[in-house]
C-alpha cells in the first residue's frame, strides 16, 4: 500500500474534466426532470446523435468545429422540441409509465439508428481543445500546463470555461428572459403556471430543447476521452450522469452539476486512486460503474432530496 | 352486449362449459407444442416461457404496484449464475438449487428496493437502470473468486442435466430420456405453472391487496395502514426473487450464462414484452414473452431494398423496430394483445354478473335475440372461414412453397373457431327447438354445429396423427 500523493493531482484534474462533462449531462436529465417530474432516458441517446451531427458537419463536411457545434446544437434542440410536442405532450404528465415507455422506446430507435447509418466503430472526432492555440504562452508543453507537479490538461481547462460559459448563458436565459421566467413558473408549479397564462407545452418544448442542446454540448465534449464518437458511448455516461442528478437533487441545476463534478471525483479518485494507485488492485477500475450505482443508493439511504434539492412536501 | 355470440350467466352451467372449453384450449395448446413444433421451436417457446417469466415479475411491480423496475435483467442474471455454479461447481441438483436462488435473488431485490422504495416518485427507475447497467461488469472481476465462480467475460457453460421427476416421464418428448428440448419444455411449463398459481395466490393475498390498493392510491392506502415502504419493498423482493427463477430457467434452458446476456437491453426486452402483453394482466407476462422472441425472429428475416439502400432487419435495426412497437402501444393499445384478446372473447361470449342471491341483474331471457337472432350466421361464417383458409391454404402449398402460412393460419383458426361454431349451432337449435327462432334457422345452425364437428374431429384427428408420427406407438412392444 503506497499512498502516492504525487500523482494524486493528476487523478484530482481527470476527475473534474469528467465530473464536468457528467455534469452537463445531468443537467439535461434535471431540467427536463425539474419541469415534467420525467426522467427522460433517451437524453444519453439524442447526446449521442448531436454527437454524430458534428462529425458529419465537421469531419465529414469540414465545417468548423465550432460552428458545426452550434448548428448540432440548434438540431438537436430542434429534435427536443418535436419529440416533446409529437411524443411525450399527448401524454398525461402525472401518469409517469407511458412517457418513460416513450423515452425507452425513443433510446433504442436513435440508438439503433445510428448504429446502422454510422456502424458501431468507434469514429475519430477532432478534440476542440486538443492544443493550445498559438497565442496562448507555452508553460509546460503545447498540451498541458504543470500545476502542482502534474500535468493539467488543456482539456480539461478547455472543458471547464466551456462549461462555465454555458452555464452562465443558461443562467441568463432562465433569469433574464420571458421564456426562462415561464419555465420556471412551470418548474415550480405547473397549475399555476397555467392559470397566470403561461403557455405551458411551449415552454416544456423550451425546456426539452435546452436540455437537447446541453446533452449535445457534454457529448462533443466526452467524445475524445472515449477516443471518438460512436453509437454506444453515452451508456455509461448517462449512469454516471444520473448518479451525479441524484447526487446534486433531482430539481436543482446548480446541484446537478455539481453532482456530477463530485462523481466525477468519485470515480477518479475515491476509485481509480485510492484502488489502483495505492492499493494496487485493478479490479478497482471494474467498480466506476459500480461506484455510481453506490452513490446512488447511498443518496438514497441517507438523503433523498439530494444534497441541494427540495424535499418534497405533499397534500392529499 | 347483445352483439355477443354466447351470453351465460356467471359460475352458471353453461359458463363452466366454457371455462372447461378455455382450458381444453390451453391444455391442448401446451401438449401440442411439443408434438407439432420443430425442436429448435421448441426451443423458442421455452425461450418466451422464460421471458414471460421474468415479464411476469416486472409486472408484479410495473404493472401492480404502480412503480418503476428497469433492472431485472440483473435479477436473472444473478438466477442464473448462482445455478451455474451450484450446478456446475458444487454439484447440486436443479431442483435443490431453486430455494438458493429464491432466497438470494430476494435479499438483492430488499438491498436495491429497500433505499428507493422510502421515497414516492421515479426513484426505482433510477436505481434499477443503475443496476442492469452495472451487473454485467461486476461478473468480469477477477477478486474474491467472482471471475472463478461466473466465467468471467468467457461465461459458463453447465454440462448437466435437469432431471425431471418420475411423474413428468410419460409426456410426450420426454421419452424417458433427459435432455432436448421438449423435455426442458416441460419442466419450464411445470416451473411456469407453479409460479403463475403462486402469484395468483398472492396478489388474493392480503399483502397482494395492499400492494394493487398502493398502485390505485398511495395516500388512501396509508390512511388505510398499509405500510408503504415495507409492503412495496417486499413486493420488489419478491418480484426480483421470480426473477432470479427465470434466471435458473434460463440456465436450465441454455446450458450457459454470460455476463454480456444480461445487460440492459434484456432489460428493455422485458419491458416491451410486459406492454406487448398487458400492463397489470397476470397473462401479459406469457404472452409478451411470445411475442418478444416472436418478434425478434421475425424483424431478423426483414430485408426490405430501397433503392441503393436495404433496409435490413437483421443489423441494428432490428432494435429499431423493438423501439417503434414500443412507442405505438404506448399510444395506441397501452392495454396491450391481452386488452385486444379481450376485446374479441367479449365479442364471442358475455359473462353476466349475479347478485349475491345468485339472480341475475337482468333475466337472461333478455339477452336473448329471440326471432331477430343472427348468431346462427355467424356462427356459419365462422364455421366456414376456418376450413376455406386451411383449402386455400392447401392449395396454395401445392402452387407455391413459400405460402405454407396461409395453411398454418387456416389451421389455427379452424383450431380456434370450429367449437366455437359448433356450441353455438348447437344452442341455436335448442332454441330453435323451444319456438324461439324462425325456421329460416335451422340450416346455418345446423351447418355451423356439423361443420364445426368436423373441424374438431379434423383437429383431433390431426392431432393424434403428429403423435403417432413423432411416437409410432406400434413399433412398443406391448409385453
């Protein structure tokens, strides 16, 4: 048993960069939650497919990455918003079987779907922070940064603003505009949200739209650490993301991401430090998925509101 | 109501007839199996026995407990490692490892149910997607003598046999001999049986009514005392433990268990056939069961071209056309086959409720047409379509090979409609007889009773010719 504190920041780093991207994604399981009581499990799934619209508009098509990024991003939402009007809105909210049946069926057709167009080979996608730009001094190499004798990717760093800015421009369309006032009018009561006037299925199609764009945003970005995009690699995420939504509260946004960096240090340092490095056991690196599965029922056990969630108060 | 073919009082004469009828149905639907089908069919039906299974455990929560289950793909997976290595490893018999898998796949349903059933709302989804995501990874780890015990990624192949008991070894493709299909058959049906009763029992049950009285309204029932965490977790309990027990079959069936047969998308697979075959119908489970590796079979044999493009089943897209079934019974049937089969059978025939003094609401006289009475048409009709197919059928089979389904569909419904036909020509007559229906009667009547007689005994005769086929009884010595 080595207790190796060296590389202990190398894990702590690895852990954020994934935490953050767990985030993203449990972001868009709470704010689909947070409006329609709805776990909606074909987030990982419509993820994966905006994943798939930059390749093709970028590798395929040579767009630039972060245009093709945008446009995936404004499809996918487009696709949020006609599922939620054609699928899910016939639907009684409060009747959770058929939506969630919906949401099943809806992942095994993207999924299916995808693997026939594209196989299930894993396809190269260029990573947006692959290398630092030119303007940018060069500290450690062109690649990372040292900090506290370990390598800081700019990945990871790359991963962090982009997250930071989206969550800042999410903030500002939720307490800034009309929509955002009405999605949170619908969040928190959907009847009265309705008796003041607020047109709620659009505002629902709203929300299923930023959630679609923010599972793309986690995808694209998850995408070089798997080594690419392909059909399957939103599975596991989806567990661990869900694990982070559980973690932070299922209605709380700021907490869903949250949740996710702590799974994401969880995974990285409670389980691949701590077992692989110290004890030396590799069947520790089996048990991530495990340890997401954990937390979750821990969550459960002891808090299930989750850490910043609303405990749930109900009248008969 | 009047559009019905048959009305009987309920628990009446007449009704048990029926009831008698409906299970000369099932008798014969199960001892035909293994006489009429090939044996790797009949290796597909025990595939569906075991599906429906497991379908009839999410059930027991999905359907009548209100709440969500995702993962009992887990539970058969855990069913069916610790039978592989009790068996395999140990040496134990089948049937001792039963009790095992029951108690085991019980406390995992308490672990897993126990912290998500303290909270009312999707939770258990949650959870059990976390756990049918997790499992197949677990059964690869090399410590603490897992890999050992489940094969790790290779899987584990079990080389014994279940033994049937002494009783089973008279039906037939069971021969005396172990093995084969037909023979796992039938202890997949005997298992199959068992269960069902059990969970009938047990949603009579006080426990059982409580659970249906939580999925109907969860505050009314604690006003009621029903402790809610406990009685939902035990039901979760118990459903994961009929789980594990489809895992037993499972490996009882296929001789083999690996960690990558029980991932999510069995878990998915189970899910569709749950609303494939009804959502809260203790039938469903059987059904959807069938229907799932139906289905499956069927979507692999698709090959549609489009142009430079051919849309085939047999990739990806099969999982595709799973998703799409999905979504169209959500919005179209959320009942399921079983609402659609009870939606004909009411046609056919109507159960009258009785008072507690045993009269009924309203005189069954009533329900009689009386001279405007068509049940004898139909009744021709039905007699008829039944023989015309199985013809066309025959005919076409001999044009074309490739069109024996027409043969095997005009098989089933002479099978189906033929004592249908004739009771109902026979009533008919009776009424007719009474002074009830014109005279213009008598000759559907009597066309639908012979006419349907003759497809009985036609069935039963093709019956008893695939047995003498498969078993030439005059080739055992009688000394």
């Amino acid at each position: 048993m080595t207790w190796n504190f060296d590389i202990l920041p190398d894990f702590i780093f690895n852990g954020l960069s994934l935490g953050a991207i767990y985030g993203t994604v449990a972001l868009a399981l709470v704010l689909i939650f947070k409006a329609t009581t709805l776990i909606n499990f074909a987030t990982g799934e419509l993820a994966m497919l905006g994943a798939f619209l930059v390749y093709v508009l970028h590798m395929e098509q040579g767009l630039w990455l972060w245009l093709s990024m945008l446009i995936a991003m404004a499809l996918s939402a487009g696709l949020g918003v006609l599922i939620e009007r054609t699928l899910t809105r016939p639907f009684d909210p409060s009747d959770h079987l058929p939506v969630v049946l919906i949401t099943l069926g809806l992942f095994l057709i993207i999924n299916a779907v995808a693997g026939d167009i594209w196989n299930y080979q894993v396809r190269i996608l260029s990573n947006p922070f692959g290398q630092f730009p030119s303007w940018v001094p060069s500290v450690g190499g062109d690649r990372f940064i040292m900090v506290f004798g370990s390598r800081l990717k700019y990945q990871s760093l790359g991963i962090w603003v982009t997250l930071a800015i989206a969550l800042f421009l999410l903030g500002l369309i939720l307490n800034r505009t009309k929509a955002g006032l009405a999605f949170r009018a619908v969040s928190s009561n959907v009847e009265s949200a309705r008796l003041v006037g607020v047109h709620t299925g659009r505002t629902l199609g709203f929300g299923w739209a930023i959630a679609s764009a923010f599972g793309t945003l986690g995808a694209v970005l998850v995408a070089p650490q798997l080594g690419g995009v392909n059909p399957n690699m939103m599975a596991t995420i989806l567990i661990y993301a869900l694990a982070g939504a559980a973690l932070g509260g299922l209605d709380s946004l700021g907490g869903a991401v949250l949740g996710g960096i702590l799974v994401g240090l969880i995974q990285a340092v409670a389980v691949t430090w701590v077992g692989v490095v110290v004890f030396g056991q590799l069947y520790m690196s089996i048990l991530q998925l495990a340890a997401a599965f954990i937390v979750i029922l821990i969550v459960l056990l002891f808090r299930p509101s989750g850490l910043f969630g609303t405990r749930r108060v109900e009248r008969v | 109501m009047s559009g019905s073919l048959v009305v009987v009082a309920k628990n009446s004469a007449e009704h048990k007839k029926w009831k008698y009828v409906q299970w000369a149905y099932l008798a014969g639907f199960v001892l035909l199996t293994p006489l009429v089908l090939e044996p790797f069919e009949i290796g597909k039906m025990n595939r569906a026995l075991i599906m429906g299974v497991a379908i009839l455990a999410v059930n027991l929560v999905v359907g009548f407990n209100g709440m969500l289950a995702l993962g009992h793909s887990a539970f058969m997976g855990i069913g069916a490692f610790v039978t592989a290595s009790m068996v395999q490893d140990e040496n134990w018999d089948y049937w001792q490892v039963i009790p095992i898998v029951v108690i085991v796949g019980f406390l995992m349903g308490v672990i897993v149910g126990l912290p998500a059933l303290r909270v009312k709302g999707l939770y258990l989804a949650l959870v059990t997607i976390a756990q049918a995501a997790v499992f197949p990874t677990l059964v690869n780890i090399d410590e603490l003598g897992i890999a050992k015990r489940t094969g790790g990624p290779n899987g584990k192949g079990v080389s014994e046999e279940v033994i049937a008991p002494s009783y089973l070894e008279w039906l037939p493709g069971v021969d005396g001999a172990r093995g084969g299909s037909a023979y796992r058959f039938w202890i997949i049906v005997l298992m199959v049986g068992i269960t069902l009763l059990l969970v009938t029992n047990y949603l009579r049950s006080r426990p059982g009514r409580a659970v249906l009285a939580i999925r109907d309204n969860e505050a009314g029932a604690a006003v009621y005392g029903v402790n809610l965490p406990i009685v939902k977790t035990m039901n979760f309990a118990i459903s994961a433990s009929i789980g594990s027990l489809a895992g037993l079959m499972w490996c009882l069936d296929k001789g083999f268990v690996a960690g990558q047969d029980f991932t999510f998308l069995l878990a998915v697979d189970l899910i569709i056939g749950l609303v494939l075959g009804g959502v809260g119908t203790l039938q469903g489970g059987l059904v959807g069961g069938l229907f799932v590796v139906w289905v499956n079979d069927l979507t692999k044999r698709i090959s549609v071209p489009l142009g430079l493009y051919t849309l085939n089943g047999d990739g990806p897209l099969a999982k595709a056309i799973f998703g799409l079934i999905l979504i169209l019974f959500t919005f179209f049937a959320p009942g399921g086959i079983v609402s659609l089969g009870r939606l004909i059978n009411n046609k056919l025939i109507h159960i009258v409720p009785l008072t507690p003094s045993g009269e009924s609401i309203e005189p069954m006289s009533g329900f009689d047409p009386g001279m405007e009475s068509t049940r004898a048409d139909t009744a021709m009709k039905l007699s008829i379509a039944g023989p015309v197919l199985l013809g066309v059928g025959w005919l076409l089979m001999n044009v074309n090979n490739l069109v024996v389904g027409v043969l095997a569909f005009g098989l089933r419904m002479t099978i189906l409609l033929a004592p249908v036909a004739m009771l109902v020509g026979i009533n008919e007559l009776k009424a007719h007889a009474d002074g009830n229906r014109p005279d213009s009667v008598k000759g559907p009547a009597s066309m639908a009773r012979n006419l349907g007689a003759l497809g009985f005994v036609f069935v039963i005769g093709y019956a008893l010719q695939r047995f003498v086929q498969t078993y030439p009884i005059w080739d055992i010595p009688l000394i």
